[in-house]
C-alpha cells in the first residue's frame, strides 16, 4: 500500500471516530486565541492532565509552542456556531466576538458557558508529524449542569444527547 492510499484510508477510518468538540483557547500575554478541535484527550489522573494535539501550521501553535497555558472548553450542541467560527476564516481577536469569553486569573481564556471548561498549565510537548502534542496538567474544571455534546462524526457535528426520559403520570 503506498502512502497516498494509506493516508486517504486513514482519513476515512478517522471520519468514522465520533470526537465531542472543543475550543482550545490560550494566550500569548498580549494576544487571545481560539481554535476548534477533537483531538484532545484524558491522560492521567495521577496527575490530573490532558493532551492536545494542533497543527503546526495553526495561528494557536506559536504561542502554545512557546509554553503558554490553555483551557479545553468542552462544547455543546447550542454552541456549534462557536465551533463554526473557531475553525473557519475569521482569525484572531475575532473569534472572541461571540459566546461568554472570561479570563482567568492565570490570564487564560474560557468559555464561561462551555459544558466544561479544563484551565491547564502546560507540562510537556513534542512535534510529531505534523503537529504537536502538548500535555496540559489540570488546574481547575469548571462544569455546568447541562449535558448536550455536540460531537464530530464524519464530517457533520451532531450529538449524543438523549432526550429526558417521558415521565408516566400516576392516574
């Protein structure tokens, strides 16, 4: 198999991989960032960390490459436009033009309203390819009450989320 084939087949096995969506977001002291991604996962609880894994070629990567910490807001179906926006053509500043953006004390940015918001000092990365893994070691998790994942699968967002089971009325 040639690596043409091998990397279209992969990309199709990858479109097959339900993944919930989120906004990395981080700062380089002087500048916010935002971006969408699905490649975020748990990877210790002793220590409580995470990873994330960016495109070199993304305006995020430079200040991340440069050690800056990051939230993982962890998305909602009501926020797909904000998954929307955080992946497409507007870059910048201008992609904190919509939802509850806060700042923590750490200076990172979060999605007030995010399902989750996971506040992470970076601990560690390495390139890979054409991206790079950076651990993120958890410092505060910020989770609301709602439950309603907007997920990633091939190549459509949808979400897992269950209507509330009907309640039968004692008669």
């Amino acid at each position: 198999m040639n690596d043409n084939t091998l990397k279209a087949d992969m990309l199709q096995a990858m479109r097959r991989l339900a993944k919930s969506v989120t906004i990395i977001s981080t700062s380089d002291g002087t500048q916010r960032f935002a971006m969408a991604a699905t490649a975020v996962d748990s990877l210790s609880t002793e220590p409580p960390s995470l990873l994330i894994c960016v495109n070199q070629t993304a305006s995020t990567h430079a200040a991340l490459a440069a050690g800056a910490s990051f939230c993982v807001n962890i998305l909602g179906v009501e926020q797909q436009h904000l998954a929307h926006l955080c992946s497409g053509s507007i870059k910048g500043e201008a992609r904190f033009g919509q939802g509850q953006w806060l700042t923590s004390d750490e200076g990172i940015p979060y999605l007030d309203d995010a399902q989750s918001s996971i506040l992470c000092r970076q601990d560690g990365q390495f390139a890979y390819g054409t991206h790079t893994i950076f651990i993120g070691r958890i410092l505060r998790v910020r989770n609301t009450s709602a439950i309603t994942p907007l997920v990633y699968l091939d190549g459509h967002y949808t979400t897992t989320a269950q209507p509330a089971p009907h309640m039968a009325s004692a008669g």
